[in-house]
C-alpha cells in the first residue's frame, strides 16, 4: 500500500512539473519570468511578437554610464521621478504583439510591461499631468482610456463641432489595463481585451499557433531584444509588385530580428525566411551591392569602411541573413564621426 502511494505522490509531482513547464496562459511575476513567459499572454491570432529583456538592459556597462554622465542622468532620474517607475530597478520585461491584419494602416496591438509597480502612483502621475481618464470593465479587469490633454481638448472640439485650430483630426487615445500585480498592459482596446481573454482562458495563446511556435523556437531567445513576424503572402507579393527590384521578397512568409550586447559589442541580425533558393541569392546580391556601395566611403571615413567589413550577409536554402558584430569601440568611433557632422543648432 505504501509502495502504490509513494508511486502516487511521484507521478503527482511529475504531473505538477510538466504543467509548470509547460506554456499555459498565465501572469508572469516581476523578477522570476522568464521571456517564454511573457508570450504566454497573447493571442493565438498575433501576427508578430517583441521581447525586450529591459532589466538586463539596464545591467550593460553602456546603460550604467548613461545614468552616471553628468548630462543623461539627471534626465533620467527626471523620467523616473515623472513615471513613477525606475527602468533598472523596477522593470524587468517588455513584450509585444500584433494582432490580426497586420496590413491595416493602424493594426491592433498590445505591449506588456512586467514590473513591480503601484497602481495608485501610476494613476497619480497620469493625473498629474491633465490626463483624463475614463474607465471601464471587461472580465473583472478595469480599462483605462487615457487621452492626452491636448488630445482631450481637440476631441471636444470636435465634439461639439468644431475645426480644431491644428486642422488634423485628434489622435486616438491610449488604452491601458492592470493585468495582475507584476503586468501592465498598454495598446488598442480590442489588444487588451484579447489579452484579459487569454488570461481568463477564453481564448489559446500564441503557442497553439503553429506557424508562431516555430519561429518562437528558432529564435535567439538568450538575447537582450528579440522579435519575429509572420508575414502574409499577400504583403510580401504587394511589396514586390510595388517596387521591381524587390520582386525577389515574393516568397517571404517569416522574419527573425534579434539583437544583443556581449563582451563589449553589439551582435544583431535579421532574418528572412523564404523557401525559394534562387530568390534568397537574389536577395544577398541585391544587400551585397548595397552594402559595396556603403563602402565606397571607406576612403574618405575609415570608421565607415571598418562597419561594412562587420556587415555578413548571407543565404541558403530557406533564409537570407544580415548579422553583424560591431565592436564598442567602432560605435564610439562612428558616434564622434556623427556629432562633427551635425549642425551645432541641430545638436542642442
């Protein structure tokens, strides 16, 4: 008998791993999530997915030295004194999603910012500066429709019928919504409510998207700034058809962007998935030329010169690829080569 129960807690506790493991709907906490988990939050539906590891961010010697210059960091404490919420300390993930038709002019999409935070503080500070807020409840959850006050001001001139003095309509307001204890979102109303859906178990994650799960997977999820997207057929085709020298992104259906700082430099890449072999040479070459004629100015700016020759391109047989390795010390380079160029009025 207690041989049968022994086994009994053992496969309990295996039972209570596997689902902890898993990727289920759920709210990660501030300080222990993990990026995998911040995508459990969002829609089957999305189209194209952003992770950005802030509190890692904040860690890099480059972030460290903008808080202690003697010009950026008094800006910054400003904004975390103006927000509420300081980056290094408080913020640990920003995620990202868009969802449905990614080819509307303003698609819906939602972000998600994993924190320790207070939500009266938060509130207070949006009412501090004139934000008028308006409220409503979907699931349980409160959504705050935050309008500018410039914005609250055009709206009810329109309103009440008349010309607002910038002659353009006024911006859509803001939406944003206190997920849970550690979650923010922020984004278009139909972005949060598919979120609070998902988090209520009304609707499956992105991980029962099977085209989503796979680039998930092929991702470089180590670094500091990830994203991917799935790309319709019949965008890659109009942006073909629009321009003919770019009838070789016909086939497109993917793009991977990843980007991260080790070892005192940065590595990005992008890249773009396409099943046509051809096409994807085409592509390289078309880069390639591109980048040669970036390198025409090697001559004149040898920083320049040095960051084409960090520029790798590359294809095969599913994929071309742009990467690079830029060394700190070149961004230093190119930064000093920028600020001779620009006016001093520009500078300022």
């Amino acid at each position: 008998m207690k041989k049968f129960a022994a086994i009994g807690i053992v496969i309990s506790f295996m039972f209570l791993c596997f689902v902890a493991c898993g990727h289920n709907a759920g709210a990660p906490a501030a300080g222990s999530a993990k990026a995998e988990d911040m995508l459990s939050m969002f829609p089957k539906e999305a189209r194209g997915l952003l992770v950005v590891d802030i509190h890692r961010a904040m860690q890099t010697e480059p972030a460290q030295k903008m808080i202690a210059d003697k010009e950026s960091g008094p800006k910054y404490q400003d904004f975390v004194k103006q927000a509420g919420l300081d980056p290094q300390k408080d913020v640990y993930f920003l995620a990202g999603a868009l969802l449905g038709d990614i080819q509307q002019d303003k698609p819906d999409g939602v972000l998600i910012i994993n924190a320790r935070y207070d939500k009266d503080t938060l509130l207070a500070k949006i009412k501090e500066k004139g934000g008028e807020l308006k409220e409503s409840v979907y699931e349980g959850i409160t959504i705050y429709e935050i309008n500018e006050p410039a914005k609250a001001a055009e709206a009810e001139k329109q309103a009440q019928g008349s010309q607002p003095e910038t002659m353009q309509p006024a911006g859509a307001p803001g939406h944003g919504a206190f997920l849970t204890d550690s979650n923010i979102a922020v984004g278009t109303e139909a972005g949060i409510k598919a979120v609070i859906d998902v988090l209520k178990n009304k609707k499956e994650n992105v991980y029962k998207n099977p085209e989503l799960s796979d680039l998930i997977n092929q991702s470089k999820k180590d670094a500091m700034v990830w994203a991917v997207l799935a790309v319709p057929a019949e965008a890659a085709k109009k942006m073909a058809q629009q321009n003919p020298m770019l009838s070789s992104l016909e086939g497109i259906h993917s793009v991977l962007f990843s980007f991260d700082y080790r070892d005192k430099a940065i590595e990005a890449e992008i890249k773009a998935l396409n099943k046509d072999e051809q096409k994807n040479k085409q592509i390289a070459d078309l880069l390639t030329g591109l980048k040669a004629m970036g390198g025409m100015a090697a001559s004149q700016k040898p920083e320049v010169g040095e960051l084409m020759n960090k520029i790798i391109i590359s294809s095969g047989p599913d994929s071309v690829s742009i990467s690079a390795n830029i060394p700190e010390e070149l961004i230093n380079k190119l930064s000093e080569s920028a600020k001779k160029v620009i006016p001093e009025k520009e500078k300022k």
